[in-house]
C-alpha cells in the first residue's frame, strides 16, 4: 500500500494534490505529468503518453 512516506523522496518532482474525497496525487517530474498516486487503492494510475505532444496539430 502506498502511503505519504512514499510521496516524501518524490518531493523533488513536485507531486501535487487533486482535490477530492480521495487521498489521489498527480505526479509530475519537470513539465511532465506522469500519472496519479491513489494513496486509498496503493495503486498508479500512468498517464499513456506522458511525454507527447501538448499542442493539437494545425491543419
């Protein structure tokens, strides 16, 4: 199960909270987001292509 010691060496990467009921982090290393950290369930959720584009294409 994941708990809030697991969130502590991830401080560099700035995990942010998600406002909710549930206990769930966004975990995001630079300008990327990576996934979510349920901290209730201990289960990541990745983001699938975390490193993609963040712009739609023009055409």
């Amino acid at each position: 199960m994941i708990n809030d010691h697991f969130l502590q060496p991830l401080s560099r990467t700035e995990a942010r909270h998600h406002r909710g009921r549930r206990r769930i982090w966004l975990l995001s290393f630079m300008q990327y987001d990576l996934g979510y950290i349920d901290l209730e369930q201990g289960t990541l959720q990745p983001i699938d292509n975390p490193f993609g584009t963040r712009l739609s294409p023009m055409s």
